[in-house]
C-alpha cells in the first residue's frame, strides 16, 4: 500500500494541505482544475455578485456536472466494450469453424490423393 | 435543440433555482449527489468545526475527485476499446484469408470431380 502524502494546495487564493494516499501531482492537478473553474466563473459579473454560499454551490454544480458527463461517458463506453467482446467472441466462433470446414477439406483431398 | 429548463433543487437545506439545458431530472440528481456528499461530511466532526469556505472546498476536492477517477476510467475504457478494434480488425482479417482459402479448395476440388 502506498503512503499517506501531505500537499499544500492553492485554491482560491488560499493554502489548504491536503492529505491522503493520492500523491502530489495528483492533488495538484485536481487544485489546479478548480483554480480555472473559478477563474473562468470570476469573469462572469452576475457569479461576483453572488453571496459567497451560493458562489460555493455554483461551483460544486459545475464540478459535480462535469462527474456526471464523464460518468454517462464510463457507461456509453462499457456498452461499446461489451458490444465489442461479444463481437470478437462471435468472430472467433466463425473463426473455428471455418478452420475446421478447412481441415476437413483438406483431409479429403489428401485421402483422394492417396487412393 | 432543446429548450431552457428552470427547476427548483435543494441544497444543503437552501432552495435554488436553476436554469439550463439539462432535463429536471438530471439537475435534481446532480442536486441530490451534493447533498449526499454533505450529508456524508456532517457525520464528522472535524468537518463541522471548520470553518464554512474550508467546508465548501474540501467538497469541492472531493466532487473533482470523483470527477478524475471517472475521467481517468473513460481514458481507460478508451484504451481497451481501441485494443478491441484492432483486435476485431484483425479476426475479419484473418477470416476473409480463410475464406479465400477455403474457396480455392473447393474451386479446385470441384474442378478435379469435372475432370
């Protein structure tokens, strides 16, 4: 098992240390994704002008938005995987028999050969 | 394209209305995946004591997380379906030189009946 790192993280213009078993460059990357949404919903008067709590709440919908779309992704991407494994499983099925259609061709001929 | 939806969500006990191109649904399940993350949080202790911005961004970390595994797993699923195409490009492939094999042998086999 890996081992528990500490981070110090800049979000919002604050330092938060984190600390769990993800490492560094990780927590980082997950900081630096919320420092741009906030950047990018600081731009947006009518978000400034919002109370703090609410400022929160916009942004964890956001957040929250983007899991989901990944999410719906996973599931449309197992189906195409599952539809892809019954398809290689049905090939190679065709795939036998054709080889046993094959050799058994291949054996008669032989046989005729020989007489 | 679809119309503009308004609908009323609930979180953390405050009423607010959101307006955007996603379905009721799926603004209240998105609504009902943060209060559950809050409600998560509110069993401990630690979370309670602190003060409410570090609240809102120790949420915000750990819907972006949920959000990069889920990412992490479609760039997985990527990858696998990609291995599978190929995998399936190959079988066809594979069968089409069977095929062609196997209508050579039976070609030359009826033409030595012919004879």
């Amino acid at each position: 098992m890996s081992s528990k790192t500490n981070a110090d993280v800049l979000i919002g213009g604050k330092i938060y240390t984190l600390s769990g078993y993800e490492n560094e460059v990780y927590l980082q990357k997950v900081a630096s994704y919320i420092n741009s949404k906030l950047n990018e919903f600081s731009e947006m008067d009518t978000y400034r002008r919002l109370p703090s709590d609410m400022k929160s709440t916009l942004l964890e919908l956001n957040i929250a938005d983007d899991y989901f779309k990944a999410k719906s992704q996973v599931e449309k991407l197992e189906e195409d995987l599952d539809a892809r494994n019954k398809e290689i499983y049905d090939l190679k099925h065709e795939l036998i028999s054709l080889r046993v259609k094959l050799e058994t061709l291949e054996d008669a001929i032989q046989k005729k050969e020989n007489q």
